[in-house]
C-alpha cells in the first residue's frame, strides 16, 4: 500500500475539497465543525495566501481515495526578523484502514519540504513520535491565563479552594493605570504589527489576514480596540462567549507597543465590569506578554493549580490541565523559535478559537 500513496496539496491531487471535509466528517472521533463545508471553506480556502486553493496535505491511494489529511493554511511567518513561507497545522487525521502504512511520515516529509516554519495544537500521544521523528519540537502546554469578575456565576465551571476564593477578592482591587480607547476594525490592527516584528516570533498579521480572522468570520463575531497610555497602542481583539448564565471575554490578539500593555489590561478590566463579564481568559507562552497579565490579577492555569477553568464550553468540558499542546519546526534558525519567551501564538492562530459542531448546530448557523 505504502508504494500506491501520494501526496500533496488538495488542489494539486485533483482532489475536491467537499470530498476531504467529508472525510473528517466521517474519521474524526465526534462531529466537527470542518466537517461543515461552509466553515471548511472558510478555513482553508479563503485565508488571503491561500488564493483561493485548498493546500490541506493529503494522503491518497491509486483510486484517489483519501487515506489521511492535515489542515493547513499558508500564513508568512516571521523568525528571527525575516519573514518565511510558513503554514499553520491543524487536525490531523488518517482513517483507520491506513494507520501503521507511513502515511503520517509521508504527510511530514512533504510539509518540510514545501516550508520553512511550521507549527501546528492539540497534538495526540499517537502522533508524538512522529513529529520527533521528522525534527519538530514540543510545547506540552500552552501557557493560559483566567481573570475572575464574578465569582459566584463560574463555580459550576471551576475548580476552586479558599485561596482562589482569596485571590479573586484581593485582586479584584487591583489598580487601573489611565487610557483612552477606541473602537476600530480589527484590520487596522496592522498597523502595530511593526511592534511584533522587531520583538518576536510569529505568524503575519497583516491587514488582509486579520481581516479575513475577524472580519469575514463565519461565525464568531469579535470586538477590536487600539488601547492608548504613552505609547503607540495596543491592539486587543475578544468576543463574548455566553455559557448559560456565564459570560466569557475570549482574548484572541493582544499586541503593540510594550508601553501599552498595562493599559490595556486596564481596559479589559472596565469593559469586563461594565458589560457584565464573568470571566477572561488569554493564551499565549510569551512571558514578555504574559508578565503583564498576572500582575494585573489573572490566574495562571499551569502554575496556579488551585484554579482549573474550563476548557471548552460547548459543550462546558474542563481537562487536566485546560489548555492545549503546540508542536513547532523550522528549517533554518530553529534556535530562535525555541525561545518561547518571543514565540506570540494565541487563540487568533493554529484554529484555536474554532466554533464546536455543537456550537454551530445550537445556534443554526452555517445552513
């Protein structure tokens, strides 16, 4: 079987995509919302580098049928200051009839040989060695941080003793720091991308990408601020998550001027009270960030154990820890990605902020 397999792009086999988002459909453990193709073209064909194409990596027999599939998306990357030819990984499956058939080894060498960056979340134990195998390294855990606003409407969503109870009141008086705000659209985000580019390593976020992320969302609607203190502004975009009598701020971007960081928790911390937010939560592994969120108050979820939150909510699923994996690989400077104290990924990247099947059904969306 090993010699019939091939593999390549979706629009480079001739393969239709209607045909590989049944095939998650049919091989993923539970439904999945790119088992819609509604949202599946959204996801990997309407992201502006893509043009159009589907370049999911696939695995197909001589009768074309698909043995296995890794989303992708092209998305420039920059490391180490330069920009490269990077793609975001997500959802890797392989139907069960080729498992242990070096489909998985096959997908890998093709993504290496095609890009110079390449990141992909969630990894499964089965596909560790894989991934060691072919020069990736290992994120267990994505740093996540959660900030109380209300306590009484999460403690059916949460794992809490009398420090946490403790802690949420104490930092519940945390000081604010001036600003001015202002509403924006998320593409105008771009113009601080500059800030990202001189202090870390990520994937563009340019004026079409974030317009196609934000904007042109399926499903998702979000909000987006330019946060002012003395600085040049921090750019912030979130939405709103209702969980029954719940209210969640997701954070899905948070970048700019360092000068601004402060201030921009300062906002959150205003808008949250002022619209009745229960609870915010942010991912990102850079400390350089992530220092300005626990001493503004926020919980971290892997250090702070006496707090676990949820990590999906729909439906509400809390996991040990609640948070999620990277894997990472460059060809050239790998030095550089492995500081992850630079490495920006938040919910914005890798699918992490995609809708549940359940989500999209319960809401009736997408047809």
């Amino acid at each position: 079987m090993s010699s019939d397999i091939r593999v390549g792009g979706v629009n480079d086999l001739n393969i239709s995509s209607k045909s590989v988002c049944q095939f998650y459909e049919n091989n993923w453990d539970r439904k999945i919302s790119l088992g819609v193709f509604s949202f599946y073209n959204w996801q990997f064909r309407l992201p502006p580098e893509n043009l159009g194409n589907d370049y999911c990596c696939i695995a197909v027999d001589n009768n074309n049928e698909v043995l296995g599939v890794m989303g992708l998306n092209k998305r420039s990357f920059y490391l180490n200051g330069k920009l490269r030819k990077g793609a975001e990984l997500t959802t890797w499956v392989v139907s069960k009839k080729a498992r242990g058939k070096g489909v998985g080894g096959k997908i890998m060498n093709f993504l290496k040989s095609n890009y110079d960056v390449l990141v992909g979340m969630g990894i499964t134990d089965a596909a560790i060695p894989i991934y060691f195998k072919s020069g990736f390294r290992f994120l267990r855990y994505i740093p996540r941080f959660v900030r109380v606003f209300d306590q009484n409407s999460i403690s059916q969503y949460c794992e809490i003793n009398n420090l946490s109870k403790r802690l949420i009141d104490k930092w519940s008086k945390v000081k604010n720091c001036s600003y001015k705000s202002n509403l924006v659209n998320p593409s105008e985000l771009s113009s601080l991308e500059g800030h990202l580019n001189s202090s870390f390593n990520h994937f563009t976020r340019n004026f079409s990408s974030l317009s196609w992320r934000y904007e042109n969302h399926p499903v998702f609607v979000y909000e987006s601020y330019i946060v002012r203190g003395n600085g040049e502004g921090v750019g912030i975009v979130f939405r709103i998550d209702d969980v029954e009598s719940m209210r969640i701020l997701h954070i899905v971007d948070f970048f700019g001027d360092k000068a601004d960081f402060a201030a921009g928790l300062s906002f959150i911390n205003d808008y949250c009270f002022d619209n009745g937010v229960s609870v915010a939560d942010f991912y990102c592994p850079s400390s350089i960030i992530t220092r300005h969120f626990t001493s503004a108050g926020w919980f971290s979820i892997l250090d702070d154990y006496f707090f676990q939150f949820l990590h999906l909510f729909h439906p509400p699923e809390l996991r040990t820890p609640p948070t999620t994996s990277v894997i990472y690989w460059a060809r050239n400077d790998m030095e550089y990605l492995l500081d992850t104290s630079k490495l920006y990924i938040t919910k914005e990247d890798l699918d992490l902020d995609r809708p549940t099947a359940d989500y999209i059904a319960n809401k009736n969306l997408l047809g």
